[in-house]
C-alpha cells in the first residue's frame, strides 16, 4: 500500500501541503476570522475527499495530517484521524452525485472540513485532555466549515491535481449499424 | 464515479488503525518518531521562512486595516503607564537589591539565581485549540523540555518540546498547563499608598527647610520631577545620578548638602509599600484554553487563618516536584466562585502577563530539585 501512494498520489500532495502548512502557521495564523484560525490544510483534505471520493479523500487527510502533526509537535496520528475522517466525510458525501456541482463541493468540502474540526477535540479526549471541548467550538467548527467552503473552488482543482484525478467524461453510445 | 464499496471502507479502516498506533507509540515516546518530527522540520525550515518573507507584507496589510485604531490606543495607555513606570523605577531597583540581599541570607532559592535566556517568539500554534509558541531557540542554547518561561511582567508558560534550534512554549492559558501556586495576601488599600521616606524618616518638606536654610544650590526632588514629567538626568551608563544627602548625627544640627553645582540633584529616596503579603494558601492553576482565564483548584478555605479573596497575588509555590521556581509573579485574583461540598473555592487569575502580545521571552534554566537529585 506504501509503495502505491509514493507512486501515486503522494508525489504532488506533499509539496503541496508543505506549502500550504507554511502558510497555515504564517498568514493563517495572523488573520483570524472572529478570532478563529481557518484550517487550510484541513480544507485540502476535505476538499480531497470532494473531487475523489472518500478513498482518496481519507489518504490525502492521513499523509497531510501525519505532516501538520509532525510540524505542530502534536502527537503524531492525533491530526491525521481528524483530516482521515474529513476527507473520508466528504468523499461519502460526494456519492450521491456523479459529478458534483461547484456549490455542492463547497457543500461536501464544509460538511468534511466541520467533522474534521470536531473530531480534534474528540482524540484530544482519548488521548488524556481533561476537558477538551471548548465553549469557543460552538464558533470555531462553523467558521472553519464556512473557509473550507469559500476556499473550495479553489482547493477541489488543486486536490483533482494532487491526486490525478480526470474529470468524468460522458461518452455517447456507439451508433448501431443499419442492418 | 464508482460505488461504495468493501475495499473503500478496507482502505480507511487501515488508516485510522495506522493513525491510532502512531498515537500509541508517540504518546508512550519513541526515539525514532522524534527524529522524524525532527527531520521534518528541518526541511521545512526554507519553506517557512521563504513564507514568511513572501506574506509579510500581506499580513502587515491585514492589521493596518484592522488593528490601526487599537494600536493608537495602545500606544497612548503605554506612554502614560511609561510615564507611570519611570517614576517607580529609581525606587523599586533599591527594593530589588534589598529584597535579593535578604534572599541570599536566608539561604532561599530565588530567580536571581537561576540562569535565564533571551529568546524570540517566531510561531504561534496553527489550531484553534492549543496555546503554544515557538521560539527561536533549542536545544543547543540548553533549553529543556519543562523549563519555565517568562518575560518581564510574569510567567508565561513552560516549554513542551525542543529541536536543535526552536522549542515549542506552552502558554499558561492552554487547557493542558497545570503549575503549583501560592496565593498571599494582597496589600489592603490603605496599605497601598507608597510612603516616601528619607534615610533619616524626615519627610520631603522637612528636607526642604533644611535645604533652605543652608547655602547649597536649588535642589530637585524625585517628587518633584516625575510630577513635573522631566526627564531624569542620566548619566553615561544610563543611570540617574543620585546625590546622597548626609544626615547630621545631632538631628538639631544642620549640615551642607553635597550636590553638584552645575546641575540639579535628585535625593535618594525609598518608597516603602508597609503590606504582608503572608501566604495564603496552595493550589494548582490550570489554564483553560483561548479567551479564558487561568483558574486556580484544590484550595481550602479557612476563614480562621485567611479568607482567599479578589485581589489576592499569585506566584509560583516552587518545590522539589514543580517545574518552576518559588515566587515567579503569575496574576491577581480577579474572581472568587464558591461551590458546594469539598471542592473549595474556584479563583480566576488575570495573568499580569499579555499572553496575546509575546516577542521576547525569557527561558529560565531551573532543573526542579527532585530531577537534580537523579
């Protein structure tokens, strides 16, 4: 399985969230929304799971997350479940359209990005916090859904690039021959 | 698109089983995940950095278009508690010297021991959950894990985790900090007014006939100048001149002040604040997250011996087990809420230092007792 993301989606994925994780702890970290960091590293793997589905979506979360913790200092594993699950969220989300509308991938990518935001605090309970679950969640897990949403025209391209993902191509049926 | 499928669900399982035991295996600590997370930031120190260059000036945008009327603001509570500060300076270095003096007598342990470090704040955490700094500093400057930090007003924080050249500083206000404390007694507001006294315990008025009556040169009091708002003389080396005056053995004898004639004097003077700032009571502060105050647990009220209270003063309780030394100033109690059964009081502190506004600290480099002793 390693072999097949190193060959696969991991060769453009990870300079990509390099890039977006300098960002994150730079730009993002300065300009707040209601005082709420936005996730842009989270919104990639939601909007990941958006364009390819929820087995895509659930790799790209695992590797950028594996990379945000690693960065962070955080345990390591403790992100990457939060961004496995945003992705795989989104991408289940994705099933019930073929080829999902601009609107509805900002739909799918918030939906991820707002699981993704909630399951922090959950592994942050497993893993020994006493009282993870802030009063300030009730703003921060529907600011960040919102910035993944508006972010997601321009993340679920990138993701689709990420992960060499083709669009859907409908193809007419073949003309039968006069007989 | 394709379907759902057995193999999908395969896929994810695995990944989150993978997840869950990297978490297992870094919580219980392994060497080998800590040279990778190493690595990791190793390469991505150029990204950063590269970053930083390229959105500073976007970010210096942002604020100028939301942060200009606070910081005008700011800049004018500053300069009038700079004003207030300078005036106090003179005095509280006497205070300083005499209460490290006493420190050293009784054999204490005290900060003014302890070798400390300057370091820059470079990063901030980039989740809406932790309260984590990075500064610019690590390992190779001696930095450990658990150190203490400070900056000029208080404690801050402690350090969490270090690489060769950054550690990572959890803040006081993170739900995660826990450090041991004593609560004394604040001075009463009576109390609080600062007493000017001369060496002799003449008061400023009498010192003026005094001076009057002689031939010496107009003198200047410190009184005198920080209400007018001068600025104090200053010598080469940034001090202020302080001229002695000289008591006479027989207080009804007059004697000459020794002042320089060409410039005014300023009278050495001692501001002495009476208090007993007797402790309390012990406890543990815990931080609670962004946007609440620390909170202080584990205390016993006992109206018999003291009455924990708002505007109680709050310092580090030290011992052979706390990460930090004895006496670091942390906050004032600015709230008291009761609660039933055996609990005992909640207190909430306002930590003296601004935790939002950090640009340099300062790591002490203590070592608890009970860590030495291994």
């Amino acid at each position: 399985m390693l072999a097949a993301l190193w060959q696969g989606p991991l060769v453009r994925l990870v300079p990509v969230g390099m890039v977006l994780l300098a960002l994150q702890r730079s730009i993002f970290v300065e300009i707040t929304v209601a005082g709420v960091i936005i996730q842009v590293v989270l919104a990639l793997a939601a909007a990941a799971g958006a364009a390819g589905g929820s087995e895509r979506g659930a790799v790209a979360g695992f590797v950028l997350g594996l990379m945000y913790d690693m960065l962070e200092g955080l345990p390591l594993g403790s992100t990457a479940i939060a961004m496995t699950l945003a992705g795989a969220v989104a991408g289940l989300l994705a099933l019930i359209v073929a080829e999902p509308h601009w609107w509805l991938a900002m739909l799918f990518t918030g939906l991820g990005a707002a699981v993704g935001e909630i399951m922090v605090p959950v592994v942050r309970l497993f893993t020994g916090a006493t009282d993870p679950f802030e009063q300030r969640l009730t703003l921060i897990v529907p600011v960040v859904a919102a910035a993944a949403a508006v972010l997601s025209p321009i993340f679920v391209p990138l993701a689709r690039w990420c992960l060499g993902i083709k669009r859907a191509e409908w193809v007419a049926p073949p003309r039968e021959t006069p007989v | 698109m394709a379907l759902y499928t057995v193999g999908r669900r395969r896929v994810i399982i695995a990944l989150l089983l993978t997840s869950v035991l990297l978490l297992t295996l870094d919580i219980r600590g392994n060497p080998v995940l800590d040279r990778v997370r190493d690595g990791f930031s190793r390469i991505m120190e150029p990204f950063e950095s590269a970053t930083d260059v390229v959105t500073t000036p976007a970010t210096r945008a942002w604020h100028g278009m939301t942060n200009y009327d606070d910081l005008e603001r700011e800049n004018q509570a500053l300069q009038d508690q700079l004003d207030r500060l300078i005036g106090t300076q003179a005095t509280a270095r006497i205070s300083v010297q005499e209460y490290q003096e006493l420190r050293a007598l009784l054999n204490l342990p005290s900060l003014a021991g302890i070798p400390t470090e300057v370091a820059q704040v470079v990063g901030a955490s980039a989740n809406n959950l932790d309260q984590i700094i990075e500064i610019n500093k690590g390992r190779s400057s001696g930095f450990k894990v658990g150190m203490p930090v400070v900056n000029q007003a208080g404690l801050i924080g402690k350090i969490t985790s270090v690489t060769d050249n950054t550690a990572k500083v959890m803040l006081i206000t993170d739900a995660r900090y826990v450090v041991p404390v004593r609560v004394q007694a604040a001075p009463d507001d009576a109390e609080q007014t600062p007493v000017e006294t001369r060496p002799s315990g003449r008061t400023d008025e009498e010192l003026r006939d005094l001076v009057t009556t002689t031939s010496a040169p107009p003198t200047t009091l410190a009184t005198d100048v920080l209400d007018t708002g001068t600025v104090l003389p200053q010598g080469d080396d940034g001090t202020v001149p302080v001229t002695t005056v000289e008591e006479p053995t027989d207080p009804d004898e007059t004697a000459p002040v020794e002042t320089d004639p060409g410039e005014p004097a300023v009278e050495a003077t001692t501001t002495t604040i009476a208090t007993d700032l007797a402790p309390k009571e012990f406890g543990a502060l815990e931080g609670r997250g962004r946007g609440l105050l620390p909170q202080i647990r584990f205390l016993q009220d006992n109206p018999g011996l003291a009455t924990l209270q708002v505007g109680d003063l709050v310092v580090t309780a030290g011992g052979a087990d706390s990460l930090a030394p004895p006496d670091i100033p942390v906050g004032v109690v600015i709230n008291r809420a009761d609660r039933s059964g055996p609990g005992g009081p909640l207190l909430d502190i306002q930590p003296y230092a601004d935790v939002t506004k950090l640009n340099f600290v300062r790591v002490v480099k203590y070592t608890p007792l009970s860590e030495v002793e291994r």
